[in-house]
C-alpha cells in the first residue's frame, strides 16, 4: 500500500512539473522556475508564410529572428531606383532582376526587392512661379497639364508651388501644397489651375517640404523606390529659411530621385537689376541672397558691405547674381547626381512641355531595387552605393542613387 501511494503521489508531483512548465512556457509567469523560462528563451521559433497556430503573425521582413526570437532588430530596406541606358543613349527596359548587383560601403547586398519599369510611380511636381517666372504662369500651367495628360492610371502626383503670405503687414514668398498625393486627374488640373505666384523663391523649403510632408509616409509596394521630385525651376533660392545641404539631406533620407528642368531666366533677372531701385519694373537681390553669397564666395569680407542692394553699383549686382545662378546649377546638379535624378535643359518655358516629356519617360522606364543592410547600425551615418550591370552584352550604363543616410536610434 505505501509503495502504491508513494508512486500515485511521485506521478502527481511529475504531472505538476509538466503543467507548470508548459504555461511557463506559453506566459512565462514571474514565478516560474526558472529553467522553465530558460526552456522557453531558447526553443526555435518556426517561422511560416501566415499566422502560426496560436494566432501570432510571422516576422515582419527586416526582423532578425534568431534561436530565441527574444532581440527582434528593424531593418529598414533602402529603395535603389535605377536607370539603364545603352551605349547610344536610350533606355533599355526589360532587364530582370539578375542583371543587377548592388553594393553598401562596399559590401555586395542581397536584393529583396525588384521592380520592373512598368510599376507606377509617384511624383512630387514643384513649380517655380516667383518673380523670375511670374509672367510666364500661363506656360507653366501648360506644361504642366501636359505632364499630368501623361501619367498612367497608377500614377499618383502632389504638386506644390510658391505664393505670397501675409504676415502682419508684409508680404512674404511661401510654399503652397495645391494638391497631395494623388491619381485624379480632375484633381490635379484645379491645382495647376489655382497657381499662383510670389516675390520671392523659397527653394530649399520647398525641397524639404516635398521631403518631409509629400513623402512623409512609407511608400506603397508598389511604388517602392519609384518616388520622384520633379522640379520647374532656375534653382536660385531667395527666401528659404532651410539651405541647400539640409533640403539634400532630407531629399536622400526620404529616398527620393530629383528631376530638375532648369528654365534661364538669367537674362531676364539681370536687366531688372540693373535698373534703378526707384524704378517699378526693378528687381533686386534679397538679404539672404546678400548674405549667402557673402558667406560662400567672401567669407572675410564684412558683413555691412552686403546690406544694401540699392547702394551697389551695376557690375556689382551683375557679379552676385552670376555666381548665384552658377551656384544654383551646380547644386541642381549635385542633387540630381546624388539622388539617381537628372536635369533638363529648358532655353525657355516654351521647352518645358517637351521637357516634361522626357522627364516623364525617364521615371516610366526606372527598375526599381531593395535590399536590406547588412550593416544594421543605426548610427545615422551616409552609406555609399554602387550599382553595376551584370550579363550585359551592350555597353550600358546605370544611374542610380549615390546613398543615403542610415536612420538613428
């Protein structure tokens, strides 16, 4: 009798052990034993294509699932829009997924994403209608409905423009978001139709805004690594709050190529400096464009001489404003290069239509890349990128983006 009770009471305290462990290792309760916990930290997770039997969702792409899927680490996948062209020139499109090889600081990544060039895409249309252009909306309202007449049905476009804000009692240059991200066509053409214009040239603000507010959400699939920035404009700021090398840095954050066509109005800014300040028809250099110029190209110089535009003779002010638009060309190229974008030329808004075109042709025939890093330091830090061609018999050439900025902790 005493060894069938011992046993009864051996099995119970054996049935115990188990029904403990086995919700310990469903709930991990804070008074478990603790190699019931340890069991649980170590036991392999497996990983399916759907919800597991007890409801939990598999790992999100980008999540490190380890033995113990107890560190889970966010990777963010970097979006690489590409362009292919061959040696004459013209695009070449139906490339697949092998041709291409991407690099990080060097190291070969593993592509998880790959876009054919018939995906949509999205557009952040910036028009330039300050004073330089003001006389001329009526073009751009042309070329730009001509733009809009050429997207496909997946094709989503905001479009952001200057105007003039009242601030008390002065008049100031502000960007203005005329339409959000979208595919209705009707939509867009009121937009373009409400365009209206400035005395001044926020720029760099509106390069951060299309960065921070038109591309502040995550992309749709879809339209991964195929986002844009397509700018009308002579690129020379006037009133921007931001500056160059901050509108850059949020454009690569965001992963977004940058389209500029570059219309000269530097001819017709220049006759309006030369005239007198007394004069209606005159324009003159802001004391940001003053300063700026003063802080890139004469550091040492003082900063009272740099005050007064109307005290300036004409070679002066023709001198400053020269440097001005060749500085804005050479940014418009920086960016474009280091984005995967491109410039066009436009002599004239009459040229903007046909450059709109290109422009549209361009993106349209973009193959889109992702990849995951292996470098999963969040440290902030730009990361370089190369793309190179693989099984190519045509000496083609590939435009992407140069890289980016890793996101912080």
């Amino acid at each position: 009798m005493m060894r069938i009770i011992g046993k009864r009471f051996f099995l119970r305290i054996l049935l115990s052990l188990a029904v403990v462990g086995f919700t310990c290792s469903l709930i991990l309760l804070p008074n478990c034993p603790a190699g019931a916990q340890q069991t649980n930290q170590q036991r392999p997770r497996r990983v399916t294509n759907g919800n597991d039997a007890s409801g939990t969702p598999p790992p999100k792409k980008g999540d490190e699932v380890d033995e113990g899927d107890v560190v889970r680490v966010e990777t963010q996948l970097v979006a690489v829009p590409a362009i292919v062209t061959g040696h004459d020139g013209r695009l070449l499109p139906g490339l697949r997924k092998e041709n291409f090889a991407v690099y990080e600081d060097g190291q070969l990544q593993t592509l998880a994403n790959f876009g054919m060039t018939d995906a949509p895409f999205e557009i952040g249309l910036l028009l330039d209608t300050s004073g330089s252009t003001r006389e001329d909306v009526s073009l751009i309202r042309e070329a730009a409905n001509a733009f809009i007449e050429a997207l496909r049905p997946g094709d989503h476009v905001a479009i952001e423009a200057f105007n003039t804000a009242e601030d008390g009692p002065n008049k100031m240059a502000a960007v203005q978001v005329l339409s959000e991200l979208t595919s209705d066509r009707k939509e867009l053409r009121n937009a373009i139709d409400n365009l209206g214009s400035s005395n001044g040239t926020p720029f760099y603000d509106a390069l951060e805004r299309m960065a921070v507010d038109i591309f502040r959400l995550p992309p749709r699939d879809e339209v991964r690594g195929r986002r844009a920035v397509v700018a009308l404009t002579d690129g020379v700021d006037s009133s921007s709050n931001s500056d160059f090398a901050q509108a850059k840095a949020k454009l690569m954050s965001a992963g977004v190529a940058t389209y500029f066509i570059q219309v000269n109005t530097e001819d017709f800014v220049e006759d309006r400096l030369m005239k007198d300040c007394q004069d209606d028809g005159r324009l003159s250099l802001s004391q940001k464009q003053l300063e700026r110029y003063r802080r890139i190209f004469v550091p040492a110089a003082n900063r009272d001489d740099y005050t007064n535009f109307c005290q300036m003779g004409p070679f002066e002010r023709m001198s400053i404003s020269r440097e001005l638009y060749n500085l804005a060309r050479r940014e418009m190229n920086e960016l474009a290069k280091s984005t995967g974008g491109k410039n066009f030329q436009a002599a004239t808004l009459q040229d903007a239509r046909s450059a709109f075109a290109r422009v549209a042709q361009d993106i349209g025939t973009q193959y889109s890349l992702g990849y995951y890093p292996t470098n999963k330091n969040r440290d902030g830090r730009f990361r370089t990128i190369r793309v190179e061609l693989k099984g190519i018999k045509d000496k083609a050439v590939v435009r992407a983006r140069e890289g980016y900025y890793a996101p912080k902790q």
